[in-house]
C-alpha cells in the first residue's frame, strides 16, 4: 500500500497488513511442502483463496512481494482451465 509522505495510516490499516502478513506467511510456509493450500491436489479451497489474493495483485500492492510460493501458487492456480471457468 503506497503512502505518501506526511501521510498518516488509520492504525485499522496497519493492523489489517500485519493480519495478512501473518496469513501470509503461514501459507507460503505451507506451500513450502504441499502443492496446494489443502494438500497435494487443488480444492475448492485454492480457487476460493486465488480468487482473494489475486485481488492483491491486479491493486498492485506489494503485499504479496515477500511470498514467493504465494506468487508461484497463484499463478499455478491462475493458469487452471478450472479457474478461468
């Protein structure tokens, strides 16, 4: 999340970021030994997830930029015929 100088961030805000960052990490920490976030075959639970972080993504945060296994997960799950459905 961009915040320019001067600018103060509602403590809401920071405490949402440090949430997703916490998520975050366990996930990337999961991906780390599962090839998806419910075990070694795609769920209903890596679309629903995709669909929430890819969010991310098309804001163009750098939230996701400290996960690498989130990003390559993401795009793994973007590139699915049953996700583009």
């Amino acid at each position: 999340m961009v915040c320019h100088v001067g600018c103060v961030l509602d403590p809401r805000v920071k405490e949402a970021r440090y949430q997703l960052s916490l998520s975050l990490k366990l996930i990337d920490g999961w991906l780390s030994q599962h090839s998806f976030v419910a075990g070694s075959e795609i769920s209903i639970a890596d679309l629903s997830l995709c669909c929430e972080l890819s969010q991310l993504a098309s804001l163009k945060t750098d939230e996701l930029s400290g996960y690498p296994r989130v990003r390559e997960w993401i795009g793994r799950v973007a590139a699915l015929p049953s996700y583009a459905a």
